[in-house]
C-alpha cells in the first residue's frame, strides 16, 4: 500500500508486540484525512511489521541462551525473502556457538525478553522499512539470593536497526534485509562479528599537542585466586562518590542523558559524564587548551571541550598521568565498582574503547558502556570476545 506524503508512524511495543500503540505525527496541516480504511490498513501494517520485526529479533536472543532451539527450527520461524533467510540461518547459527562459548566461561544465559521500540515506519507499494531499537534482557543464571546479595539478574543491551520488508506474492510481509548499528565498539552481544572490534570515529578527539611517552604495561588478565566474596565496593576518598558514578552509569547506560552532546563513538562522553557525577571537577576550558591532555573540560560546542573528553586514548593521559586521578591496576580482576577499564583493540598503542564497573560480584566485574550500549556485561564474555586486546584497568 502507498501511505500519502510519508505518514511517519511511531510506535511504542511494550513486552508483548501485541500491545503495540500506534500514533500518527507529521502530517502537513493542508493534507486531506485518510479514509478510515486507508487509516485501518496503515495501524494493520504497522502492527504487522513491528511484531514480525520484534519476533525476528527475540529468534535471535534466544539462540545465545542454555536452552536454544536448533538454527534450522528458529529460521523456520522467521518469514524472509530466500536470500535473508539464508543469512539468516547462518547469523543464528554463530549466535548459538557465541552462546556456547559463553556457557563454557561464565555459564551463559538462561533465556532472553526482546521488546522493540519503533521509531520510523515507511510503507510504499510492496515495500516497507522499519527505524526500531532492540531492548534485550539477557537473564544470568543467579538465584533471587544470589541477586539480592548483589548478583546482576541480567545484561542488557540496546542496539538500533534500520528493518526491510518485502510484500509476498500472498500479501505477506517478508523480512528483507536487517542492518544494526554497530559501528565504533564492540559488538552488541546479540548480533555477530569478527571477534576484533573497529575502531570507531566521532570521538572529538586529536593528537595531542605532548609528546607523552610510553604508557604503563598493559593490566593481566590471569584470574586471581581466592577473591570470591570481593563486593567491588571501594572507600571513598578525596571527596570522590563512586557510589554516584555507579548509579549515573546505569541511570543512562541506555537513555542518553539530554544535558550533554552524544557523540557518534560516545564510550569515553558516557565515563566522562559519571566521573563528573561522582565528584571530578573540571581542569581549565579555554579553547587554546583543547588539544592538550593536560585538561579536561566540557564546553557548548565540540570546539570548545577538550580532547580528554570524549576520546578514549587522550582521556588515558589527562585521568592517569596529568590528573593522577587514576592508576594502572597490574590485573583486570583487581577492579572495583566505578574503575574504568580501556581497551586497545589492535594493539596499536592507541586506546579504542572505555568502560566502568557497575557490578562485581564473587570476584567477576561487571562492565556498562556506550557504543554500543550496554549494560553489566561480564569482565570473562569481554575477555573471551576479543582475546587480543590489550586492556588498561583504572583504579578511580
């Protein structure tokens, strides 16, 4: 069906896609009503749509749990064109060894609750595309004691799509294409890559104008023996609340907070945002001082903050060199809740990605980030996700 002067529809699922609400906006003031059929038809297909897109992606969550269907019985599930369905099958079929793999190291997900939030839906002829966010609770396998005495009860990550459909010669809707947007971190757990990162772009960051020199040696990644009843709660000191860190990073791991910019890589935006929540003052904000990582400033515009902002590598500088508000911890597994672990990727010497802790439990920190957004991802599923990086723990 054609929708007039491209009606945008957003729509708001809740658990069960058949409670979606629709709302119409956009409409120019000088357009005609539509028929009440034309109206029916549009909510019937956008309703459609969200539900094929919402049960799409829940196929896919469910492969990474401990009770998953075989890939072939989840493709079945979904309705595609014959191309998709082929990369369909495959894309499930490497969510189902990634989810083995994390039953081997840190046993895993019991099961997985997808919702979708719609934000753009676009139907023309026989072709439609959606503009969704996923929302996808992965449970862990704790108790209620063992959430209670602190355990996450589940990761979570939100990552956007851009959903193709095409209409079938029977009038049914058939998943056409799927793009998530993954670009500038590590990947979503729900959705497959090679297990190095990319680094992404959009940091406002630069060279700085030091000559800084070698940074400390890379934290180890062996475990450490006999830290099981390690809480990750740390004494406050220097005026600093890492308790407020904490509680701002998973206030707005996913519903980026208005009062600052978003940055296309916003790993190192996010931490810097909870460190000035717990307590970190601003050091100088002229704009002759932005490219240096001797201060860290957030000004109106991208030209008037400073590199150590929002870009990974020169933050590594100003939080643990110029500022001393940081050091090096020898060993990831040393982290507390509100450290901030960094990882280079490549190892090219130059720092792709940050983090904070927001959990720790029996000895396992817990890691929320930007870009892509997640959150209480597991310190051994990162380690076995890029076992190439190198990694910088931040005692804050």
């Amino acid at each position: 069906m054609r929708i007039a002067r491209h009606r945008r529809v957003i729509v708001g699922a809740a658990a069960s896609a058949t409670a979606a609400m629709l709302v119409l906006t956009g409409t120019p003031a000088d357009a005609q009503p539509a028929s009440p059929a034309a109206a029916s038809s549009a909510n019937a297909d956008a309703t459609a749509l969200t539900q094929l897109a919402e049960g799409y992606l829940q196929q896919r969550a469910d492969m990474l749990t401990t009770t998953t269907p075989t890939a072939r019985a989840a493709t079945a599930r979904v309705r595609a064109t014959r191309s998709m369905t082929a990369q369909v099958q495959d894309d499930l079929a490497a969510l189902v060894e990634k989810g083995k793999r994390y039953k081997e190291v840190d046993g895993g997900y019991t099961k997985a609750q997808v919702d979708v939030e719609v934000t753009d839906t676009s139907v023309t002829g026989q072709s439609a595309t959606l503009q969704l966010t996923e929302r996808t609770r992965l449970y862990l396998p704790f108790t209620p004691q063992e959430v209670a005495d602190g355990a996450p009860e589940y990761e979570e990550v939100s990552v956007p799509h851009t959903v193709n459909f095409t209409q079938g010669s029977d009038g049914a809707w058939l998943l056409s294409s799927d793009t998530a947007d993954t670009k500038g971190g590590p990947t979503p757990t729900t959705q497959v890559s090679d297990v190095d990162a990319v680094d992404g772009a959009d940091d406002g960051g630069g060279k700085a104008e030091e000559d800084e020199g070698s940074k400390d040696a890379a934290s180890g990644t062996a475990p450490l023996p006999g830290n099981s009843d390690d809480s990750g709660d740390k004494r406050e000191v220097r005026g600093y609340s890492y308790g407020k860190m904490v509680a701002y990073a998973d206030k707005y791991w996913d519903h980026h907070n208005s009062a600052w910019r978003t940055y296309g890589t916003d790993c190192t935006n996010f931490i810097s945002q909870a460190m000035h929540a717990g307590g970190w003052g601003p050091k100088g904000g002229a704009i002759i001082q932005r490219p240096s990582n001797k201060y860290w400033f957030y000004g109106p515009t991208t030209w008037t903050t400073s590199y150590t902002w929002a870009a990974a590598e020169n933050w590594y500088w100003f939080a643990k060199k110029h500022s001393k508000r940081t050091k090096i911890l020898d060993n990831v597994w040393k982290m507390a809740k509100s450290d901030v672990l960094q990882a280079d990727w490549g190892r090219d010497n130059n720092i792709d990605h940050t983090m904070i802790v927001t959990k720790k439990y029996r000895g396992t920190p817990y890691l929320t980030y930007h870009t892509s957004d997640t959150h209480n991802k597991s310190l051994k599923k990162l380690l076995s996700d890029h076992p190439r990086a190198w990694w910088y723990a931040h005692r804050t």
